[in-house]
C-alpha cells in the first residue's frame, strides 16, 4: 500500500512505517531487503520484469531480453538513465504454457516473440500510458486442453457450504461431519507435500485457542507450475467455498489468500468475487443464515520471494516479516498466524474439499490410486505441441501425459518443478502418484535438442537465488552447487567436481532448515544419475583429483600467522 503510489520505497516512507508500528527501522529496512518486489530506489516508469523460466529460456526469452536492452538503451538489472525503464529477471511468472512472458508494471505479456517485444519498447519509448496500451498485449489464455471431475463440477457457490451444514444437522455431530469426510476421502495436499488433508484440519480443530485461521496458498511459486493460475481466474468461487467449508469444520472466523506477486493482476477479480459472496451471505457473519458462522477473507499480496511458498515462511510474511521458514515443533496446526491455529493448503486442495462435502467421500476414493485419491491438475509446459493445464485421475503414466500433449521427441520429464523429479525415457511408464512420482503440478518436457547439464545449471542458478540465507548449508551449499556447475560448464572441471555435487546433494538433504534447502541438489542429483554423459563430455580432467588447491589457498594465511610447520599444512598434520 505505501509503495504502489510512490512506485518505491524511500528512506522517509520506511522512517513512517517503523513509527506506525513501533518498530526498529532496521527491521523495516530487513524486511524490504528480503523481498525481490520491494524496491528501495525508484525502478522506472516502466518496470519490465522477464520470467527466467526454464520453459521461456526454451523459447527464447534471452534473445528478447538482450533485443530489448539494445531497443531501450537499458542494462539488465538497471536502470535507464533518463528513469523511464528497467529491465529485469524474475524466476517465474506461471506463464509456461505461453512463454516467453514478462511482466510490464506488473502486467502480463505473454508470448512476446520479436514482434511483441519491439511493439512493448514501442510503447515505452513513446511514454504510452498503460492503460492505453493495446488489450490484446495483456490477455492471458487459459489453456485447458483436458477436463475431469474437477473442472467439470457443475457446482454453484453455496452449494457445499450447505452441505457441510446439512449433513452436520443430520449426523448429530456438527462441524464434525465435514472434518470426517475429508479425512475418509484421504484428501492429501495437492501442493505437492501430500499431507493428509482431514488430519490437518481435525488438530487445528482441537486446539483449545480461538479465533481460527484459514490460509490459502497461492503463491504458486514453483517454475513450471500455473495450474493455480486457472483456478483462480476462473474458478475463484470455488476456492473461496472450500475455505469456507475448512472455516466451518476448524471453527475458524479469519483466512487469507497468500497471492503470489506476479498474480497481482488477478486481485481485482479477486476482490470482486469476495465482495457479491459477502452480499448473498457466503461470508461475513451468519453465513448461510446459521448463527455463529463468522468467516471472512482477505487477499495478502506477495512481494516475490519463492521460500514464501512454504508454510510457515507464508505465515511469517503474512504476518509482516521476512518469510523465513520457522523452526517446528510447535506446527502451524498449534500456533501459526500470531500464534492461533492455523491451516495452509493449496489452492487446488481446497477446491477438492468443496467437492468432497458436496459429492461425499466414497465419490472421490472412486478415481485415482489407493493411496491417491482424487485427480490432479499438470501445469504441462515445455517441448511440446499443446502445453496447458490436463486434469488426470491420479495413477495416470508420464507417457500418457507425453501422448496426449504432443511430445513426439521427448528425452526427459521434470515432474514438481525444479524441486520435483527428473525422469528419463526408460521411465515413461511411471504414474503421476504419491506412491510413485509426487508432483505439486509441473509437468516440463524436455525433448532430444536440449542439453540436460544446461537445464540442471540453470536450476543451480535458481536455488542459489531464491534461498532465503537463514540457515548455513543451504545458503552456502546452494552457492557451492551454482559455483561447480559454472565451472564444469566452462570446461574446467574434474571427476572430483562430480563427486562433490553429490556429496553437497545430499549434505543439503540431510542438514537444511526448510523444504528449499532439502530439494536444491535433487535436479543435479537426478541429472547426474540419468544423463552423466552430458557433464563428463565437459570435464578438462577424468581423473579424479581436486581442481582447486585447497592447501595452496592457505598460504597467506601462513605467512600472516607466522606459520609453516606441518601441522599448518592440510593432509600432514
């Protein structure tokens, strides 16, 4: 709210700010630091921000970039020197089935081709206001290329709601009944963490602290991934009646939608679906005319920090702090948004909920595995014809996938975004399942023209970007991890690069605080074991012996403590 007008934050709004809160202005300061939206020094009448996505890499994005920079008179990362544009990278915009897009003041452009990219310096140059800007240059397509259950429901805002309330009256249990039929449907968290739904929602319910919360996490942050995208643009209504369904069952009175930066665009339509659900009683008190039910929502725009995507870290930054992963026990279930019980789900998961109370439990086992019930949507992006949002029953092969999307040359799968599974040919008859290859919704196709070592550097670079420097292995380990794989790429690594990958793989596994830290060695990991052929092809020696002199580094130090003797030396100790 204080950097929309300003376009930035200067020094005397972050002093008015640490004064309203009664905080220190470092805190302020630290905070506006953390996150990659919050500008301290004005970014340009236009701010043009390029998703880094794989997928838009794969089409091209850096050739635009580099096309507009030389257009605009502009370096990536700066700012022109009149202050009418800057150009920039942000990971992901979740525009991967219409990349390259960017985002222009936080407005989409999608499939920005040679043409549109000059059409976009065009307009800058001229000064054209945005709001003047050609219609067609921001309309985003929602690509959905296959419907089952889940996009198909014909249901009605309300309907589950009352539901939940009916079937609670006739049970004799209350609230009750809405939390034992998510449980029995088995419900896990379709954000990829495929956490039992029920059994979430049941311990929120049983803490004896009052108010409640309700989170919705839409910071659909993970590249590769946009199936989010579509429900919120077109399902909203049913988003909202899944929170409100949990609202019922926890007791809760408060929830936010954690909305991604980069899905700003989206707030207004956003808003106005919160504003007529108010007005036909499916908010706000007395919901569906039974007294007592209180529940409202508010939209929290993210400020674009990845790490955010992560439960704890989103309460944090709902809460006005660095998103910072937190230390559990206790779980958010116990104390979560200023310290109230509170649920996070995803978006998807809560349109499953609304379902599940309105269809019942028995109906919802019926699709997918034993283990995963339900369907799922794919974000499927990539190397192929018809990329797109596919709603399959759970249990559904990647080669399935593959078939139905067109990938007629297709080397590689990277399931769940960089954090996901990397998967290889022979493994095309593997399911999308809880059981088999968990994913939160990417599904990225690689096909025989892309270099498999240059997708995993290009997630090196991702994660040593987007870690938030709280704990030491994953702040150093993912800059370690970024470091090898630049040097490899410059021809100067060794067999021994090789092993230490894997090593700080799984150093990062074992010894990270959160999620991000956990997952960053996966690709590389992965990569190693399915397509060693393409780092070996770049080693300057096979043989295995460190490419850096360690013991000769420590020289200097040496000389300044006066030491030699072989106790100073590393291996003769």
């Amino acid at each position: 709210q204080t950097q929309e007008p300003l376009g930035h934050l200067p020094p005397a709004a972050l002093e008015r700010i640490a004064a309203e809160l009664n905080v220190p202005i470092a805190r302020v300061r630290g905070v506006m630091a953390f996150y990659s939206f919050l500008y301290p020094e004005f970014p340009g009448t236009y701010r043009v921000l390029f998703s880094d996505n794989v997928t838009d890499r794969m089409r091209g994005s850096q050739d635009r970039l580099r096309e507009m920079s030389q257009r605009l008179w502009v370096e990536p990362g700066k700012v022109s020197e009149d202050g009418l544009v800057s150009l920039d990278r942000t990971s992901c915009t979740g525009m991967g089935d219409q990349a390259p897009a960017l985002l222009v003041n936080g407005r989409p452009v999608t499939n920005v081709d040679e043409g549109r990219a000059a059409q976009v310096c065009d307009l800058i140059l001229s000064r054209t206001p945005l709001d003047a800007w050609p219609a067609e240059l921001f309309q985003v397509q929602d690509h959905v290329r296959r419907r089952d259950v889940l996009l198909d429901d014909p249901m009605r805002p309300g309907d589950a709601i009352r539901a939940a309330i009916a079937r609670g009256d006739a049970s004799g249990t209350g609230p009750q009944a809405t939390l034992d039929e998510v449980k029995n449907a088995r419900l896990l968290g379709r954000g990829g963490a495929g956490f039992t739904t029920g059994i979430k929602w049941e311990s929120c319910s049983r803490q004896p602290v009052t108010p409640r919360v309700v989170v919705c996490n839409a910071d659909e942050g993970e590249p590769g991934t946009f199936k989010d995208r579509l429900l919120l643009n077109q399902y909203a209504d049913r988003v909202f009646e899944g929170m409100t369904v949990a609202a019922y069952g926890i007791g809760a009175s408060l929830g936010f939608v954690y909305l991604r930066g980069e899905y700003r665009y989206l707030l207004d339509a956003l808003n106005a679906t919160l504003d007529r659900r108010r007005r036909d009683g499916l908010l706000g008190r007395a919901i569906c005319g039974r007294d007592g039910f209180d529940f409202d929502i508010e939209i929290h725009v993210g400020a674009g920090s990845y790490v955010c995507g992560e439960a704890s870290a989103q309460v944090e930054s709902l809460e006005g702090k660095r998103g910072i992963p937190r230390n559990r026990p206790p779980r958010l279930a116990e104390k979560g948004y200023l310290g109230l019980p509170t649920i996070v789900n995803n978006v998807e998961s809560y349109c499953a909920a609304a379902q599940i109370v309105l269809r019942g439990a028995d109906w919802f086992r019926a699709r997918g595995t034993s283990r995963s019930s339900g369907t799922k949507l794919l974000s499927v992006s990539g190397d192929c014809e018809r990329p797109g949002i596919y709603e399959y029953a759970f249990g559904v092969t990647v080669q399935q996938v593959l078939d139905d999307c067109g990938a007629r040359d297709a080397i590689a799968v990277q399931a769940g975004g960089p954090s996901g599974t990397c998967i290889g040919q022979d493994e095309f008859g593997r399911r999308i399942a809880f059981e088999d290859i968990e994913t939160g919704g990417a599904f990225i196709v690689f096909d025989g023209s892309r270099d498999m070592f240059e997708i995993a550097r290009h997630f090196a670079h991702f994660f040593a970007h987007e870690s938030c420097g709280f704990c030491t292995p994953c702040r150093v380990g993912t800059s370690l991890l970024r470091n090898l794989m630049d040097k490899i790429s410059r021809g100067k690594g060794s067999q021994h690069d090789l092993n230490t990958i894997e090593e700080l793989a799984q150093l990062l596994h074992n010894a990270s605080h959160c999620g991000l830290g956990e997952s960053a060695g996966r690709p590389l990991r992965d990569t190693l074991l399915r397509f060693r052929p393409a780092y070996e092809r770049r080693l300057e020696s096979p043989a295995v012996e460190p490419a850096f002199d360690l013991d000769g580094a420590l020289d200097r130090a040496r000389r300044v403590t006066g030491r030699n003797d072989p106790g100073a030396h590393l291996g003769e100790a």
